[in-house]
C-alpha cells in the first residue's frame, strides 16, 4: 500500500461500529406494534399503584432483553473524531446481528473516509465478527478487496487497553445494559411523561459516578461485582469518569429513546438513538472471502505495532 491511510481507516471504523453497538444494544427499544389502548392501561397502572422508578427500569430492562431485535437509528459525535449517523435492524438474542449503514458526516474519521471515495459503508455484526464494506478506491489499496473483517479476538489486541473495550461493546453488550446503567447509578430520576416519535412515554434519568459503579453490585442494577468491575474498567479506559443516561419507555415497557453524554479521551461523546419495529426478522450474510481483507492483516502489512502474536 502507498500509506498507512488504509490502516487508519480500519482502526477508525472498528471504533464507529463499536459505537453502533452502543447504540444498537446498550439500551434497544421501539414502537412495537400494538394499539395504544394497552400502552395507556399499563402506564394508568403505573400511576394507580405508584410502582417507583426502580421497579419500572427493571421491568423495562426485562422486556427490551426479551424483544430480540429492533429497528434503530442514531445519531453520534465523539470530539474531533467523528460524528456518525447509523440506519438498520439488529438483533441480541443470541449475540448481537445484522446489518446497518453507517455515514460519517464529519471529524477525522469522515475526512479518511472521503479520501477514500465513500463517507457511507455497509456494516455486518455477526457471532464470531464484525464486516465493514469499503469502497473501490479502499479496494485499489488491498488486494482488490471490498470488505474488512474484524474478528473480535483480533481487536482485544490492540494496543492501549482500546481493543479490548471495542470487543466488549461489539460482541458482548446486550440490549438492556443503558437501563442497567442507570440503575447502577444510584441516580436514577423520573422526569415526566412526553410524546417521543408519535409515543406516550415515561422519560427516566440519571448520571453514573464511574469511580463509584464497583461498590454497587446486588443493588438495583441487577449487575454482579464482575460486570460492574469490567464496566468500571473499559469506561475508565475511555478516559470516562461520569456519563448522563436519559431513556424513554413507551406503555409496553419498551425503549423509544435513549440519549448518552460523556467526556472520553476522544473528547465529548454525545449518542441518541431511536428504536422501533420490535421483533423484525434480521439477516446477515459473511460477504464472499475472496472479497475481504482481515483487519489483522492489514495491521501487519502496515506495520501496526500493538498486536499481540
């Protein structure tokens, strides 16, 4: 290859489809598809019985958990970095799939990409990795390949400790962890109800003292003190210390909107995502192999240090 422009443009989209895996599966929720009837006589429920905060965010999690899959949007800013849109369906049930279109609309990441003859890129979660398709000109510069596969061993050996954090968000967040966040915060806060994409919801809030998620096992969370130990860990790898967590559940208790804010050391992140179409039929396909370069690969041939052998 000419430059390490290749190399970059892999690293830096491994860390744009591992933010459409916080998006998709820190906290998946939507629409659903039923009247509006049952959605008003749970929330009037709600309000009859003066069910508190925590017992409506566990209920929450438990059914988004259950929905399996969902049709999500996003939008996402990381400092100068990137600023990113995602359109498509995924699923978690058993581990997260499917296929989404993510476009960098800005910051370092998007002026890459440009350079390589596309902002928008075709992206593929599957069990055992992730694929990105690129574009022809990236093509010119492997081999004639189209595709990138990232396999999830390979990015937990990336230099920094940043591998393993992509890993985690990419192969192992399940659906209901923004909800379980909030909860582990300690923090959390009923704001009210609002209209959110045509829907009544019930908007929840919160902030997570980073330093403080370790000592919260068993609580409200439902979290064991490993899961919160590495959860502690990889956000404080980001150079994360508190992050603002606002959800909103329709009557179905079912996410309709989340939105994140923290300072990392990319500078703020700042995510809102939309959920809708819950329980869509999700496909991904392994695009052909003589079509795809392993991102390992091109590391190698560019010389990338940090890998482990």
């Amino acid at each position: 290859m000419k430059s390490g422009r290749a190399r970059r443009t892999a690293v830096s989209i491994a860390v744009a489809a591992a933010l459409t895996g916080v998006a998709a599966c820190s906290s998946a929720g939507g629409s659903g598809g039923t009247g509006g009837s049952g959605r008003e006589d749970r929330a009037g429920a709600r309000a009859a019985t003066g069910v508190s905060p925590i017992a409506e965010l566990r209920s929450a999690q438990k059914s988004t958990d259950d929905a399996d899959s969902a049709r999500v949007r996003s939008t996402t800013t990381m400092g100068s970095l990137l600023s990113m849109t995602t359109d498509g369906s995924l699923a978690w049930d058993h581990g997260m799939s499917g296929t989404v279109t993510i476009t960098c609309t800005g910051g370092s990441t998007a002026e890459l990409m440009r350079k390589l003859g596309t902002t928008s890129m075709e992206a593929r979660y599957l069990p055992d990795a992730y694929y990105a398709r690129m574009s022809d000109t990236f093509a010119a510069q492997t081999g004639g390949r189209h595709w990138i596969r990232y396999g999830y061993g390979d990015l937990a050996s990336v230099a920094g400790g940043s591998g393993a954090l992509l890993k985690d968000q990419m192969q192992n967040t399940t659906p209901d962890k923004s909800v379980q966040m909030l909860l582990a915060s300690g923090d959390v806060r009923k704001v009210g109800e609002e209209t959110v994409d045509g829907q009544s919801t019930t908007h929840y809030a919160g902030t997570v003292d980073v330093a403080g998620l370790a000592g919260l096992a068993g609580r409200s969370s439902g979290l064991t003190a490993g899961r919160l130990a590495a959860l502690k860990t990889q956000l404080t790898e980001a150079g994360v210390t508190t992050e603002t967590v606002d959800i909103w559940v329709n009557g179905q208790d079912l996410l309709v909107k989340k939105t994140e804010k923290a300072a990392t050391a990319n500078g703020t992140m700042t995510q809102t995502a939309h959920y809708s179409d819950y329980g869509v039929k999700v496909s991904a396909r392994v695009p052909p192999a003589g079509d795809t370069a392993d991102f390992r690969n091109l590391l190698k041939a560019q010389g990338a240090t940090g890998l482990t052998s």
